[in-house]
C-alpha cells in the first residue's frame, strides 16, 4: 500500500515538474520574442511621412499603383525598421504593406499575405522578406503560387520545397557580401531550392542588418557601405527588376 502511494506521489511531483518547466520555458521564448529590433532614426534613411497602421499592417500606399509588395519583417524586428524602405518604393508606384506577425516571428505566420492579397485583388502583389521573413515569404510562394506575381529575397535564402523551385514564378535573391548571417555560402547552397530563373544580386560591402534600419545585430558583420547606401542599392534593383519582370509577362499569372 505504501509503494504504491509512494510511486503516485513520485509521479504527481514528476508530472508537477514538468509542467512548470513547460511553463517556464514558454515564458522563456515569449521573453526572447519580445526582446525586438525596432526601427532607428538614421540621416541615411530619413522617414518623411509616418506608415499608416491598418489592423495590424503597417502600409504605405502609392496613388494608382497597380502593384504592390508584401514584405515580411525578419525574426524579432519591427516592422517600422523597414518603413524608409517602403518608402522609396512607394515614389516609383509601388504599394508596400508590412505585417506584424505572431510573437515577432514571421515563419509563425507563413499566410499573413493572405489578408492584403485577398482584400486588394486589382494589385499585383509579390510577396518578399527580410533573413526569416525570406524564408517565410518563400514558403508562401511554395503554398501560394497563383496569388503572387513574383517571390524577393532579402539576406535570406529559401528551404526545401516541392512547387516553387521547379516553376517558373520570377525570383529576386538580393544578398550582401558581409552579411553574417544568410552569408554568401548559404546563398549560393540553398540557392538550388529556388527556379533556374531566379536573378541573383550581391551588394558588395553590404550586411544582414542592413536590409532594414534597426542598427546592428549580433551575428552581423560590419557593413563596407552606409545604411543608406545599402537601402537605396535595394530600391533600384527591386524596381527595376519588377520592370523587367513586367515587360517579359513572367510575372502573369
């Protein structure tokens, strides 16, 4: 009789010190996902005009525009990090919408584009992503194919996938030669997960954190170009890439 409240009590303290370890350690991430990156202000990347919030989108709206751009925000950054970049953008007629995700962390929350794309069908939208939100972006691309007119990577690379590397949906891969963290070599090695078609472009001098204006990150190499630099180095290829894909008609669905 006593081994056997003896192992029923061994086994409530187990199942009570699992359970708040469980605890523990989900408080221990929500912790970490809320430790952000936010947006800095920098003579670089000078915002004129702040973003309007739209049910948790942050969206910079350019008059008539017939295209637009999802950007996913990497892991634990603001979105706000990435409004000089929508800025830009928008001057060459572009829509830019940037979501806040669950807990900061865009893989968390792969169909996010759903809620813009659905509400805005008259814009051709393509989905894109900074280092995590890349990834991200990329698995909605392999998921969503007939929604997006075009998939950019930004310092980030895509994984594995079944659909998007054997199409023909147009791709932008744009990297940095110093960036620590989607460095060079993992660039080029998950480069075989994306379409043949895919355009790549390296910056040279340009890192990881720099694809966004948050200031440094741990992991990040320095950077051989100023933030404003990179930024604008962005901007020009994007346009003129989602003007080359325009003119071709790969970006039709």
């Amino acid at each position: 009789m006593m081994k056997k409240f003896l192992n029923k009590k061994i086994l409530i303290i187990t199942l009570s010190s699992l359970g708040i370890l469980v605890v523990l350690g989900l408080s221990l991430f929500f912790m970490w996902s809320q430790d952000t990156y936010g947006a800095i202000d920098s003579s670089e990347a000078v915002i004129e005009d702040d973003m309007q919030i739209e049910d948790g989108w942050y969206i910079n709206r350019a008059e008539h525009a017939d295209k637009g751009i999802i950007i996913y925000p990497g892991a634990k950054v603001e979105p706000e990090a990435y409004a000089y970049l929508a800025q830009e953008l928008v001057k060459h007629n572009i829509t830019v919408a940037i979501p806040s995700v669950r807990l900061n962390l865009p893989i968390l929350d792969v169909s996010k584009a759903n809620e813009v794309i659905e509400e805005e069908k008259e814009i051709e939208w393509y989905i894109a992503g900074h280092s995590m939100g890349g990834a991200a972006a990329a698995m909605y691309a392999d998921q969503n194919m007939d929604s997006i007119n075009g998939l950019i990577l930004l310092g980030a690379y895509a994984a594995e996938n079944d659909v998007l590397r054997d199409s023909e949906l147009p791709v932008l891969s744009i990297s940095g030669t110093e960036d620590g963290l989607s460095t060079p070599e993992k660039i080029e090695e998950y480069g075989a997960y994306l379409p043949q078609i895919t355009d790549f472009v390296e910056i040279p001098g340009g890192n990881h954190a720099y694809f966004g204006v948050y200031g440094s990150q741990s992991g990040d190499k320095e950077a051989q170009i100023t933030v404003g630099e990179q930024q604008d180095i962005i901007v020009d290829t994007i346009v003129d890439w989602m003007e080359d894909v325009s003119v071709t008609g790969e970006g039709d669905k």
